[in-house]
C-alpha cells in the first residue's frame, strides 16, 4: 500500500498542471498515467493557441506539454508513474494500478481525476473498414511517429479538432479531399477554418457520409446532403476517392472512476455525455474527489490546465495547505475561465456548467 497526500490520475494538461498547483503549496503528489510520457494530447497539437497570455496564447501544444512535463518531473513534491494504469476506485478510498505487471494499491489523502476524453465514433456501412480513422489517431500517426495514413483524405466534422487536424494533414503532404459537418455552420473557429480554405479545402455543410466502399480496406466514400430535419435528401450523394476516413465527431469524458466511486452524475449534451456533478471547487459529491479538464467536460485544453490549477490549489487547501495570495489565484484563475467561455462560442459550455455545478 502506498500512500500520499494527493493521487492524480491523468498525466494530460489538466492533471499536470494540478500536480504543480498543488506542489507549490506544499501538498505530496503521486501523478499517474497510462501512456509512457506525460502531456496528453498536447503532445500531438502543433498548432499555436490562441487567447490571452494566461491561456498560452502563441504557444503550440507540444511546447507547453514539454516545460509541464519537465517542470512535473523536477519537482521534489510530485512523484510520477508512467505506463500505470487506474484500474478502479474501491469504498475504503483505494485506487488499484497496474504498471508492469505489478498490482499496486494507492491510498491518497484526496483524488483528482483528470482522464480525459475518448473519441466517439459513427456509424455507417463499412465504418470497420482499414483506413477509418479517429482524429486523434491520425493526430498521433502524423504529428508523433511522422507517418502519413494515406494519400487523399475524407474528414468528418468540422469542429475545431476536425479542422485542425485537416490542416496538419495538408502540411504534411496529404490531400484532403474535403471535410463533411451535418450541422448548418462549422463548429471550429473561422482563425483555423480560413487556413483550409484558403488551402482550396471544401466544406460541406449540412452533410453526413454515407458509406464507406473498398474490398479489404478503404477505396472511397459516399456523402450525402440533410436537410433541416437531418434526414439524407435522395440524389444528393457525391462519390470522393479516397483511402482515409477520418472521424471527428467529438469525445466522450472519461468517466468509470467516477462511476465506481459512486460519484453523483449527469447526462449534459452541452458537456459531452455523462459528467460529474460538482461544486465550485470542482469536488464531486463523493468528498475528497475533484475532477479536471476533459472528464468533467469536454472543452479547450486551456480551459483543462485552468480548471486543473483549480483543483490542485483546492485539494492542497483542504488538506490544510496555504499561502497568503491563494484567494487571489483563485480569482485569477476564475476569471481567465471566465473569459474563455464568455461569448456566443462558450454558451454551450456555460449551458452545460450551470446543469452539474451545486
């Protein structure tokens, strides 16, 4: 059995940035995380971000996920468990890893849970074919291994991820054939659609795919324009060759921990699915339990390392920690939050936020 002070399961930009916060104020920390490095899915993201300087405006997400990573790794207060995976919450507070085929039981003080997402898929006839990919697959394929998925490209959602994943393939060399959004305007930010349009990208809105057609794997795809109901309208269907699909149709949090610690939860389309109620401190109905980032949203990775600060500074303080200006961080870091969701775009996130938060 060991012990700690603060477990956080989760290695992404939420869960680092609650290492750090809570660090700082004292607090002993055990990070943990399933994947052989730390940063989440920052690793993949080489586009700069956007915003104020407090929301890393300029920087591209694989910088912030190295200085988060090296600052986690060279703090004496954080010990860190990579390749370690959280197998489940247990009634007498303990979390169960696996990490080299060793069991270990981890009895922590308080748990941030800091997961993350899972990508949803869609269905459609062939969608089991080779060559359909998930974003975030093509993301670590392109941007960490450098392997290109194919030659010509199909992508599915014009949110911001689908759009910005288009424009890394297109700077890799692949052609994107066009990108596919059901709904009636694109989801992402026009600072990131302009650039593939300009590339010659076409968008079409108000349109879905059909099928998938190739024999062992991928040789084209069929869409097919909806209309204000979301039903397909006959005759409208257009063939692309292509040897990729690419689905970015949105994630799920990453939610089983909370499941199976018995945490309260709501199903809030607004935050992705099933989520977490919490108060301001982003402690979950089961005390002692604060949830980061992703798993208790899905939102930017800014707003992950905002609420991760939050409630790394939250479990410090309630494990006694303290320090003279830590209200004013708060409301620093509150009201950058503030401002991320303000706005027309953040309403679905304000709409979702105000269902869970007690």
């Amino acid at each position: 059995m060991r012990h700690t002070e603060i477990c956080i399961v989760g290695g992404g930009p939420a869960g680092l940035t609650a290492a750090l916060r809570a660090a700082a104020l004292g607090a002993a920390v055990l990070l943990i995380d399933r994947n052989d490095y730390l940063g989440g899915q920052l690793i993949k993201q080489t586009h700069r971000f956007f915003g104020s300087k407090q929301q890393r405006a300029s920087e591209r997400g694989i910088n912030i996920a190295r200085e988060l990573a090296y600052a986690v790794q060279e703090e004496e207060k954080i010990t860190v468990l990579t390749e370690a995976t959280a197998l489940g919450y247990y009634k007498d507070g303990v979390v169960l890893v696996e990490q080299n085929e060793k069991i270990i039981k981890i009895k922590p003080k308080k748990l941030i849970v800091a997961t993350g997402g899972a990508e949803k898929t869609l269905l459609f006839p062939n969608n089991d074919l080779p060559g359909v990919y998930g974003a975030g697959a093509v993301q670590t394929l392109v941007n960490v291994y450098g392997v290109k998925p194919g030659k010509r490209v199909l992508m599915v959602g014009a949110g911001n991820i689908g759009v910005i994943v288009s424009y890394q393939l297109l700077q890799a060399g692949v052609e994107v054939a066009g990108i596919v959004e059901a709904a009636p305007r694109i989801g992402a930010y026009w600072v990131h659609a302009s650039k593939v349009v300009r590339a010659g990208v076409p968008i079409y809105t108000s349109h879905t795919i059909k099928r998938a057609w190739g024999e062992s794997e991928v040789e084209g795809a069929t869409i097919v324009q909806l209309d204000e109901n979301w039903q397909p309208i006959e005759g409208t269907e257009k063939d692309f060759d292509v040897d990729v699909i690419c689905l970015s149709v949105g994630l799920s949090p990453l939610t089983e921990l909370l499941w199976q610690a018995g945490c309260k939860m709501e199903f809030v389309p607004e935050l992705g699915g099933r989520v977490p109620v919490r108060n301001e401190n982003l402690e979950t109905s089961v005390p002692g339990i604060y949830v980061a980032g992703d798993v208790s949203g899905i939102e930017e990775a800014s707003a992950a390392m905002m609420e991760g600060a939050l409630a790394g500074l939250n479990a410090a303080r309630a494990l006694g920690y303290n320090a003279p200006d830590l209200l004013q961080r708060k409301a620093e870091i509150l009201k950058e939050l503030e401002g991320l969701r303000s706005g027309p775009v953040g309403e679905k996130i304000r709409t979702g936020l105000a269902k869970v938060t007690c």
